[in-house]
C-alpha cells in the first residue's frame, strides 16, 4: 500500500497533534542496580529507542555504555516514574510545550535530588555550577 502525498501530509499533521505521555524514567541495570534517570517530552517514544537499541546491541546513553558493553542491553529495563498528561487541547502548541518542557525538567530535578544517581548508584553526572 503506498500512500499519497496528501494523505501523509494529512497523518503528519494528525501525528503532531497528538499528545504523548511526558515525564520522568528510569532506565534500571538489573545486574547492579544502578541506574539513570532522565525526563522525555515522549515517554513511549523513549521506552521504544530503549527496546531498539537492545535489538540492534546499540545504546544512545553515553554515560551507562560501559556497563552495557559489559552485561548486554537485556540488562537494561526502562521505568517510568513520573507522568504529565497534557490536555488534548494543547497538543501542538509550542507556548505551551514549553510549559510542559518546563515542568518535565521540574520533576526530573526533584526525582534526581531524591534518588542520587550518582557515582556508585546510579550513571547520571551532577551539574556543575558556573
């Protein structure tokens, strides 16, 4: 089946007025218990480069690569740990996607202030100040 011009200019737009679930995951070893913690405007679309990458034995997380070299991606799960749910209304307006950005970047600080995934636990870097 091939499809139109117009016809996939017509699902891409429907696509990008659609809302995806945003928030805050963890991608857990669960070898070693470490982890990262991250925030994504498009939780299942970050959850599903995670399962690519495990097929194809590849990893985007600079941070966290020498364990997956060590111990394979299958040792890798992804957890969700905070979700936004954006109003339908808004999906597609970029002032308010900012909003939403904002509030993603929010409740990643927080979710990285309580768990320290730092060093021994955990394969995120700590911000430097300055």
């Amino acid at each position: 089946m091939t499809l139109d011009k117009q016809t996939k200019k017509e699902l891409s737009a429907e696509y990008t007025q659609t809302f995806r679930a945003m928030g805050v995951f963890q991608i857990r070893n669960v070898k070693n218990g470490k982890i990262f913690v991250g925030g994504s405007m498009d939780l299942n679309g970050f959850k599903n480069r995670l399962e690519f990458g495990k097929q194809m034995n590849t990893n985007t997380i600079s941070e966290l690569q020498q364990d997956w070299n060590q111990y394979g991606g299958e040792s890798f799960v992804f957890e969700e740990l905070d979700q936004i749910k954006p109003k339908e209304e808004h999906a597609g307006d970029r002032e308010q996607m900012k909003k939403y950005r904002n509030e993603v970047d929010t409740l990643l600080e927080l979710w990285l202030e309580n768990l320290q995934p730092y060093g021994d636990k955990g394969y995120n870097r700590r911000k430097r100040n300055g």
